[in-house]
C-alpha cells in the first residue's frame, strides 16, 4: 500500500471511530458511570451535585462492582459504552489490555481519596475485636490445624477462641467481582494466612490457592454488589456481620458499629492516620474519547475532583472518603482537567 493511499485508510478508519462516538451524543444525554458499590455513593452524590448546579440531566450510576465496571467500561468507545467507571482499587494491567484491545485507549485515572474496609454488625449486636488471623480462620475455605492444612472446621466464633461469642459464624460480603474484595483478600485474609507455618511452607500457587479462597460451606455469604441489602440484613440479624467500605458503615452508624481489628476501629482519623490497617486508594476512570461528545462529561468529572467534593469538609468527605493531602488533590484535578492518559500498570 503507498503512503498516500495508506494515509487516507487511516484518516477514514478515524473518522468513521469520529462518527462513531458522535453518535453517543445523539443517542443519549445522559452520562453514564459504572462501577464500584464503594465509590457508588461518591459517584452518586457527584452526580446530583453537578444536576444540580448545571441543571442539566442527573448522570446515570450503576453499581456493577470493580471488576464489572473495568469489563463494562473496556467494551469499547461509542453509544453503548459508559463515560466513567468507579473503582475501589487501580485498573489491573489486563483490565488495561481489554481497554486497548477494544479501542479504548486513552484514559484518564484519579485517585480521588481513602476508604477503610469495614466488617460491621447490628448496634444489637455484639461488637467483636478480632486479629487478622481470627478473621483468616473464620472465613477461609482451607485453615491451618494441628500443623495441617484441612477444610475449615469452624462453624462458631468460640470454636476459633473460647473467649469469642459461642454463636454461628455469619459474615456476608462482595462476591469475587467486587474491589472489595480483592482489597479484603490482600489485606486481610493474606496478611492472616502469614500466621500459620504450614501454610508459609507451601509452594507458591498452594499458597496462594489456600490463602486467597474464600470459605463457600455456609457462614460467608456473597451478598452481592449492593451493599444497602448487607446492611439491611445487618438491621434483621444482629449475630450476623458485614464487610463493606467505611463509607456505608459511616452512613449508617445510627445502626451498625464497627468490628475492631487487632484493638482499632475504622474512622476517619485511624484510616487517615494509618493506624487502621485495613484501608485502600479510591478511583474514578474516564474515557477520554467521550470527552466533548457525551454532554456535560468534562463538567462532571470537573465536579467530582473540585475542592468542594475532595478537600476537606467538601460533600463527599461529609459521606465517608478520606480526603487527599492538598499537594495529591492538585494533582489529581490537574490530571482530570487536562485529560492526561494513564500510562499502562505494571501488573
């Protein structure tokens, strides 16, 4: 093929993908946000704010799960396509590769804040204080006993400890679609399964297999990616608990409280602080190639980075996130106003 003729096959294939998002524009006036039931609210409450300031119409928000969203929002570019997925830990480098396999290639990420994993019960409830290896035990499908590797025997709290309540085990989480609970894996139940030598001396796909499975014989339940239902179920069964981002324990502290983990309970300052162990980063995703096309796109992602969401005292601290230093926080809108296209993750 000749310079010239290659040129124009090129500058055709860009302007039919032109046409192609153009049509986002007639197709829909509203914008369109997926993702994490974490960062749900958050994209919630940006997206009434920018209703309600613009008066044009309230952004649509699914919560579909970390994991749906990046699959939702990697499909491709064009009517069918979300404009921003919410994520409660940063795109995996597969996630990235579907984006680009699917023409999705320019991308902006934003960090926008900190939430802290959260494992909550009824305020009828008993609050317990339990360590990463409590949790571990109560929850993984294969536990550590007498120095062997066996399908998890325990079905009450008292069989893990006498001094924990002797009631059944009943913990209801994300499913394995959810950031939550990769997050919850990785900082929990990994850190967790380090407290049994057996466990250490497995090779490395054994090990991983046993510390990163969840338990599927009863007492956890995948509650799905709502977590309102989890908390509702919290409300109706005060022996059962809940795991889910601080944001939801924060909004509903008037029912539920807060399970200590090795002494600390999740707050703003003990996550802020660290001293919480169990916290992640909170992201938002744009696909920059809707910019201009799907109406009021730049205006909302200009709201949900601006200093009256994210600094501190902004809304959508007042819901639960843990703010950004200042020097992050410009950063993160800078990067957002300016579009700039995130660079492919490491892993």
């Amino acid at each position: 093929m000749n310079v010239k003729l290659k040129s124009l096959t090129m500058a055709a294939t860009v302007a039919v993908a032109a046409l192609s998002v153009a049509g986002v524009a007639h197709a829909r006036d509203q914008i369109s946000v997926v993702g994490s039931s974490t960062v749900f609210p958050f994209s919630q409450a940006a997206a009434e704010q920018f209703a309600n300031e613009t008066g044009s119409p309230s952004p649509v928000v699914e919560s579909t799960g970390t994991g749906g969203g990046m699959k939702i929002f990697c499909g491709g570019v064009g009517t069918g396509h979300p404009d921003v997925t919410g994520a409660s830990r940063a795109m995996k480098l597969s996630e990235y590769e579907l984006c680009t396999s699917n023409g999705v290639t320019n991308i902006t990420e934003a960090l926008i804040g900190y939430d802290g994993l959260s494992m909550a019960v009824s305020r009828k409830g008993v609050q317990l204080d339990l360590t990463k290896k409590q949790l571990f035990q109560a929850l993984a499908d294969k536990v550590e006993v007498g120095g062997k590797i066996v399908a998890n025997p325990y079905k009450k709290w008292s069989d893990i400890d006498g001094s924990l309540p002797n009631t059944a085990i009943v913990v209801m989480g994300p499913p394995p679609t959810s950031g939550t609970r990769d997050a919850w894996v990785e900082l929990v139940m990994e850190e967790g399964c380090k407290e049994f030598p057996a466990i250490v001396a497995l090779d490395k796909d054994a090990h991983k297999e046993v510390c990163q499975r969840m338990r599927t014989d009863g007492p956890f339940i995948e509650a799905g990616e709502n977590d309102n239902l989890i908390v509702q179920r919290l409300e109706s069964d005060s022996n059962a608990y809940g795991i889910f981002g601080y944001s939801f324990l924060y909004e509903n502290q008037d029912k539920l409280q807060p399970v200590k983990v090795d002494g600390i309970a999740p707050n703003e300052d003990t996550i802020a602080d660290g001293s919480y162990k169990i916290s992640r980063p909170i992201y938002f995703y744009t696909k920059n190639a809707h910019r201009g096309v799907i109406p009021g796109l730049n205006e909302f992602v200009a709201e949900f980075v601006s200093d009256d969401a994210l600094s501190p005292g902004g809304y959508l601290i007042e819901r639960g996130l843990i703010a950004l230093a200042d020097g992050p926080r410009a950063a993160v809108q800078k990067a957002v106003k300016d579009a700039v296209n995130m660079p492919a993750p490491k892993k």
